[in-house]
C-alpha cells in the first residue's frame, strides 16, 4: 500500500466514525476534511480498494456539515463492481450514518440489485436514513417501489417528506443527478486556488454568474516541484489557460463586498481591465444541498469580497493560449489561440473577434 495512503487511512480509523452533527465539534471536522482531501488526491493516482471500507466507516450522521459529500465523491472514483459489496454490507449492518451515505451511494449508481437492500431502509428508526433510502430508490426508479415511497408522503418529518417529494417527482431520472455528482467531482480535481479573476458578471435576469480566470494551478504546481511546467512542453504548450465558469440557474445569491474601498465600487460586476487592482480566487467550495436537487457555491474573492449562491448546473469553457511577445512600448504581452491562432483578449479571452 501506498505509504502516504496508509498514513491517511490510519489517521481516518482514528477519527471513525465521526460524530453525530449535534455532538461533533470543530476540531474534529478540520482533522476529518484534511483527511478526506488527502485521500481524495492520494486515490486520483492509486485506486487501491482498501480504502473503500474505511472511508464507508467514517461516516456521522446527517452530513458532517456537508464535508460527508467530499467522502461521498472520493468513493466514487472507484468501480462499481468494487464499490456494490461494501454499500450492499453498510446499509444492512452499518451505524446509522453508513446506512444513510450508503442508501445514497447505491442510488447514484442506479443498480435495481440495491432495491431489496432499501427497502427495509423506509422504516428505519432514523429519520435521516429513511429519507436518503427514499431519495436512493426515487434515483433508481424501480415501478415496485413508487407505491412504498408514496406511504411516507404523510410522514411527520420534514426531512422525510421532502426527500419523498423529490424522489416521486423524479421518479427513475437520475441523469439530473448524476450531473450534480459530476460537478462536485470537477470542483474537487481542479484547484481555482490564486487563480487571477479577469471577468466577475452577475445577470440576475439571467440567473447566472460568470467567473472568467487565467487559472493558475497547474503552472503553480510544476513551480513548487521545481519542474518545467508541463503547459509548456511539447510543440502545441501554452503559456496560459483560461477558463469561464457559467453558473446556471441560481438563486439565494448574496454577495459581502470586501474591504477595498475602490473595488467595493464594483457590487456585481468587475473588469480586470478596467480596474488597477486585481482579484484573486482565494477560496471555491462547491457542495450539494440536503435535498440533493442543487449545488451550493461559496467563492472567496479576497479583496473584492465573496458571494455564495445555490445553482442547478455549470457551463465550462477552456482556452488555451501561447504569447507572442510583449507590445512596444508597453508591458502587456500579446496572445494567440493555439488552435484556431487567432489573437485573444488577454482581459476577455473567450469574448467573440
């Protein structure tokens, strides 16, 4: 076994399984997220399956202040056929809170050989487990179960009956979903940490925000290894790559302007054109709601503040550009598409020529 991997897992056994929320305290939230990240990034190159059973161990009940959903992703980076054995064991013989996680694992694999194992879950005596069991067979969509489900529409916990609700509404479509997992995984492998903020436009008639970036991760990486960044070898490397993240449909869009006084002249809408100063991402934390139908986003923004905002999908464009030497007379540099060779904004790269 990896010895990085071994050193995570033994710190995770310590930690497992984690506390219920009403009784966990923050000490050992901070441990379990830099536990679970590690693994997450550890298991991206080495797909060891004995990590399966403890990361399933670990879990508290209800959702560890939305960090179980961080576990939640790092298990699916395994295959399903490794993956069915142990959630199959947890909703049977697990605690509670691997009853719950688990109930909602099998659902986004949608296998109908799950449907005999959730059932029992609509009546266990923990509430949360019966809602994610529901939510879990509303993904799977077996017309066996919908009469099952429908029983729970009158049951007194909230949690229960909106779980209920959302599972009979979307009855056997999963593929909402299953876009809602993809974009926790695409957040979870790419680090918009420091990245330069180029264009920040909130369109409330829209329901979206756009964050355009030069992203800045992979250059810094290579710079912290002390090795020649890879963006720049081969015959086609770049010296930049940009990428615009499209929120889509938001809503619950609040915004806290940060302590620049001249950016907080820029509520909703910044230019890094426009604007001598510039803006960094310094945080992007992207989870799924309780309900499990959208996403929540925090983005930290440092000087110009931070927003947060649930939204119901992403749209994500790349561009990848090579510069062509510096303008006279000036310290801005010219750049071109490496595929279509066509100069680019460096200010507004994906704006149209």
């Amino acid at each position: 076994m990896n010895k990085r991997l071994e050193e995570l897992l033994a710190e995770l056994q310590q930690l497992s399984p984690m506390p219920d929320d009403d009784v966990v305290i923050q000490e050992q939230l901070d441990a379990y997220n830099r536990v679970i990240h590690g693994l997450y990034e550890v298991l991206q190159q080495d797909k060891d399956p004995r990590a399966i059973q403890p990361l399933i161990a670990s879990f508290g009940y209800i959702d560890g202040f939305d960090l179980y959903q961080t576990t939640g992703t790092t298990l699916r980076l395994f295959d399903v056929e490794q993956l069915m054995p142990h959630l199959l064991d947890a909703v049977q013989h697990g605690e509670r809170g691997q009853r719950a996680w688990a109930a909602e694992l099998l659902g986004d694999i949608g296998d109908r050989a799950a449907v005999p194992h959730l059932l029992p879950l609509l009546s266990d005596p923990a509430e949360y487990v019966r809602a994610r069991a529901a939510f879990a067979l509303g993904m799977i969509g077996d017309p066996a179960t919908r009469e099952a489900i429908e029983q729970l529409q009158n049951y007194p916990s909230e949690e229960v009956r909106d779980a209920v609700e959302i599972a009979l509404e979307n009855f056997g479509n999963a593929g909402a979903y299953r876009n809602i997992i993809d974009i926790e995984h695409y957040f979870m492998s790419n680090n918009f940490m420091e990245s330069l903020v180029l264009e920040y436009v909130y369109d409330p008639s829209a329901e979206m925000v756009t964050v355009t970036c030069d992203y800045a991760y992979d250059a810094v990486l290579a710079v912290l290894q002390r090795e020649k960044p890879p963006l720049m070898q081969g015959n086609k490397g770049y010296h930049r790559e940009f990428r615009r993240l499209i929120f889509l449909g938001i809503h619950g869009y609040e915004r806290k302007v940060g302590t620049s006084k001249s950016l907080r002249l820029h509520q909703d809408n910044y230019s890094a054109k426009l604007h001598e100063r510039s803006v960094t991402i310094q945080g992007l934390i992207v989870r799924r709601n309780l309900r499990g139908d959208a996403l929540k986003a925090q983005i930290d923004l440092g000087d110009f503040g931070s927003c947060t905002l649930s939204f119901t999908s992403l749209q994500v464009d790349r561009k990848f550009a090579r510069s062509t030497g510096k303008r006279p007379d000036s310290e801005e540099w010219d750049y071109t598409d490496i595929d279509t060779l066509e100069p680019i904004d460096f200010y507004s790269p994906f704006a149209k020529s």
